[in-house]
C-alpha cells in the first residue's frame, strides 16, 4: 500500500509511437478505460529553459534510499533523481521504457529479458565519478530491493543473471504478470553499488542516480535541493533544479503558494482549496485518486456473516450524503467499488449492483435475517478525521434505520491494523491505494491467501474468485485478457457485498501559472521528465 505506507481518471490517448513501442516491448495493447490526468497549459512552442521549481510536500521525507522508503514523499524525490528500468506512461495505462530500452517475457512467465540503455550514466558522487551504468548494476539494485525493500516491493524476484552489459534476466520465485508495474515504482530504481555500500546507512542522505536532477543538498525538517543532471539520457530538462519544501500545515501551504514562497502545493484539503480558487494567479489542478475508501464487515462471524445484513447497512445508509458530509470541500468522489475508475481493472456496469439508498427494504432485509429488533455492533478506525467522520455518520443512519447500535473505537494506526487484520473487527474503516494494475488491489483484498492480512481481514474467501485471480497474474502478460479476468472476478466480488466503498480520493494541487506542463497524476507520483512530460516556468 502506497503511502499507508500508497496510486489515482486519466483521458489522453497515448501518442502511437508509444502503442507501437509497448507491442514490440511487451505484446500489450491500450486498455479499455482510461484515468484522466490534470495538466498544466503551455504549448512546445512556448517551452523555455531556466529556473527553479519549488514543490511543497504535506510531510517530511526521512530517508530517500530506494529500498528503505515508505512514503510518497520520499518517492517523489527518488523517482527525479534515480531512474527505473520501464515507467508508466502519463495515462498510467501503459508500460513504457525508461532504463529498459525493450523486454521479453519466457512461455512460463518466470522469466523477463530486459535489453538496456547504453548511454546512461550515473551523477557524479563521492565514491564514482559519474561513470556509465552497466547491467551490473541494474542486477544489484534489484536484488537488493527484492532482499532489503521495507515495503517488500520486489519479493517476486528470485534473482537476476547478467547476460551482457546491455542485458539482463530478471528471474521470478513464479509466474507474477504484475512483475512490470512493481518495477515502476522508485523503491526499484537503479543505483551505484560503490554510493550504497560507501556511504552505508547514509546513503539515504546522499542519493546517487541517472534521472534527471541530481541531490545536492538534503536539510533534514526543511527542504531537498536538486539540479539540473546535464549528462542525463534523456531529453535535456528545461528546469536549473528543483526544491523539494516541507509544509506540514496545508494552509500555510496555500499561503506560501499564495505569496510566491513556492510554486507547487500539494495534497491540498479544506479551506485551502478555497483559497487557490480565489486567486487570478494561481490554478487549482485536481485528478480522481488510485484510492478507495471503504468500511469492511466482518464474513466470518458476528451478524454481517449474513449476506442479508451487509445488504442492509449498504441500504440504510445514504452514501452520496456521507460522502458530502465528509468531503465538505469536495475531496473525494463518490465510490461503487472495491477497484478506483483510474484502474484498468475497472468496469462501471456492475456500479448498478450496489444497493440504492432505500430504508425500508433495509428494515426488511435485517427482519427477514433475524435481526427486527437490531443489534449492538462496533466499527473500529485509524485516528484520521475524515474515518472518524465517516463512522459518525454511518453509525447515525444504522441507528437511524436499523436500530443497530454501533460503537466507535478509534485508535492509532499499529492497534488499528492489528485488530483488523486478524478479523477482531465487526467492521473496520480505512482507504487502500496502490498502482494501476487490479492486482495491487484485488489480489490483497480478496484472495483468500491474504487472510489474516490487513488487506483481506474480513476473510473473504471465494475459491471461483480465487481461481480468476489466480489466473489474472499466473496465465497471461497481455493486459486486455488480464483485464477482462479480473472484470469477472469483481462481478462476483461485489455480488456478495462484502463492504461498503463510499469514496475515491482526489489529488488536489495547487500551482503558480508560470508553471507549465505539470501533470497532476491518480497516483501522487511528481514527473518532471520523462519521454512524455518536461516541465518548464514561463519568465
């Protein structure tokens, strides 16, 4: 899970070129729906070099080592300074290359070919002096991700043969279709082994890669300073460097974006949307999240085991309501399922399977279960106030309607996740984002193999749900029949109703307006170049 340590609609058609690079790279084509991202107006024509961009994060980035980050923040500093083997592309539809210049995946799906760049070089550093990558060094940082990584982003990967400086394989524990988006993420970017070991567990003070800006200063509670990497391999970036400022206070943020101190706020909630709506010099940019927000009933005891019950509570309580009453700024948009719209995964058909706002069929369902009189019942959440919003609304529409009486427990997040992973939680509150592919959503929420997790401790276990989900990673890389898998599967998923999914978060940024080409992304992931994006301030 991305920033639990997260993922987020997206409209523009990847550009041909890119189609006919991912048929040959991976046999893969465009998938069917789409995310929309938000970005910032400025024609080639317009684009100009110089100057410094300086981005507000929401917290402090605490170590930008590769294999030891947990949070957004650091993985927006480590993707502009260090380079993956393939990324997303700006829809997050499609793979595309980055350091792997074209991949080829085995008939048993254990192994991918990768063939390499052979122009990359690493920024200067205390331990090399800026020498060119070798296919050494992408086995090296791999293996020490799938061994070292805090969040277990790689443990797919069994290891890496070298086969020539140009080319690797990438050798899997099993067959895993999701290999190629876990290898997007900036826990596996590719780094110098002389940096790593010399600089020890300092390295995350003084990163070391190939993208394109370079770390030159990292003040610990303030800021992170890069520049320009004049012998990156990609297209030449328009910006001289970037400053990465911490603002914990989001309306300090909007003030700071509203005097000039910064050019970029993020994670933008409350009144401070407000205030970027009200200014002629700034532009308030906002894209549907890769998250969903969700209220979990426990299938495996207590009253919701009963399928009756769970449509009930779905019944009695009017979502499009709560969501309001939640996002008072409009943060988030109104969920369906287990599954964000920004997702490939995602099929809106089955959105007319949730039960409708309808009291009186509630009442009904929960007699016809044995429950006329309702029932006492608890709903625990982590200490977030939009959850705790959340619980004190739903607990006044089941009182409300059922006569359930359901008590809050709000605790922090280790006691939270403790509880609700070992399925002591009648119903549990909380929000789940991670990449695009289904697989990081429906495979760790709904396969039985994850019970006991955190992410499936309502113990879901449906053996036909099992089989398509195993098939979805197991049987094929092409990413319309995988789609198409796992269409299936959240049919039969949300046939049984086992939660309430009332919301999907919206990144909201706010941005100067001589800030041009910015994209706004579902996953919270801050590209300032890449093949696609380079992004540039007008003087």
């Amino acid at each position: 899970m991305k920033a639990h340590n997260l993922k987020r609609i997206i409209c523009i058609l990847i550009a041909l070129f890119i189609c006919i690079t991912m048929v040959a790279g991976c046999g893969t084509g465009t998938k069917e729906s789409k995310p929309e991202t938000s970005e910032a107006t400025g024609g080639a024509a317009d684009e100009k070099d110089g100057g410094t961009l300086t981005i507000a994060l929401s917290a402090t980035p605490k170590n930008l080592d590769p294999v030891d980050y947990t949070g957004v923040y650091e993985g927006n500093v480590i993707i502009n300074v260090c380079d993956t083997l393939v990324k997303y592309d700006k829809s997050l539809q499609n793979i595309i290359p980055a350091i792997a210049t074209e991949w080829s995946v085995s008939d048993d799906m254990k192994t991918y070919t990768f063939k390499l760049r052979d122009d990359v070089y690493f920024q200067k550093g205390k331990y090399q002096d800026g020498r060119k990558m070798t296919a050494e060094d992408v086995k090296y940082s791999l293996e020490r991700s799938a061994k070292e990584s805090a969040m277990n982003r790689l443990s797919m990967l069994d290891h890496v043969d070298v086969v020539s400086d140009t080319e690797i394989k990438a050798v899997l524990k099993a067959p895993n279709a999701a290999f190629l988006t876990a290898l997007t993420d900036a826990g596996n970017t590719i780094v110098p082994k002389e940096e790593v070991e010399g600089w020890g567990d300092q390295f995350g003070l003084h990163l070391v890669g190939t993208g394109p800006f370079k770390l030159v200063d990292f003040i610990k509670d303030d800021s992170v300073v890069l520049e320009r990497n004049e012998k990156y391999w990609g297209q030449k970036p328009h910006l001289d460097g970037v400053v990465f400022k911490f603002i914990s206070d989001i309306n300090m943020m909007a003030n700071a974006l509203r005097t000039g101190e910064i050019d970029v706020a993020t994670d933008l909630v409350g009144e401070s949307i407000n205030v970027i709506k009200q200014s002629d010099d700034l532009v308030l940019e906002e894209v549907p999240g890769l998250v969903v927000s969700y209220v979990y009933m426990n299938m495996m005891q207590g009253p919701t085991a009963d399928r009756k019950v769970r449509e009930a509570i779905i019944s009695a309580v009017d979502i499009d309501e709560m969501v309001k009453g939640i996002y008072t700024w409009g943060e988030a948009q109104r969920g369906y399922l287990p599954l964000p719209p920004g997702s490939w995964g995602y099929d809106p058909s089955l959105e007319s399977l949730i039960p409708a706002y309808n009291p009186e069929k509630a009442k009904q369902l929960l007699t016809e279960a044995g429950y006329p009189n309702g029932f006492e019942t608890e709903i625990h959440v982590g200490n977030k106030p939009a959850r705790m919003k959340m619980s004190t609304i739903m607990q006044n529409y089941l009182k409300q309607n059922l006569n359930i009486d359901m008590k809050i427990q709000v605790s922090e997040w280790g006691t939270f996740s403790d509880i609700a992973s070992k399925g002591k939680a009648p119903l549990y509150g909380m929000s789940w984002t991670w990449y695009p592919d289904p697989y990081f959503f429906l495979n760790q929420m709904f396969h039985s193999s994850q019970i006991g997790s955190l992410g499936n401790g309502q113990g879901f276990n449906n053996p036909e749900v099992d089989k398509l989900l195993d098939d979805a990673v197991t049987t094929t890389v092409d990413i319309n029949e995988r789609a198409a898998l796992y269409k299936k599967a959240l049919k039969l998923i949300v046939e049984e109703l086992p939660q309430i999914d009332y919301a999907h978060e919206k990144v909201i940024y706010g941005l100067n307006k001589n800030v041009q080409g910015f994209v706004v992304s579902p996953d919270n992931q801050i590209n300032l170049v890449t093949s696609e994006i380079n992004v540039w301030k007008q003087k």
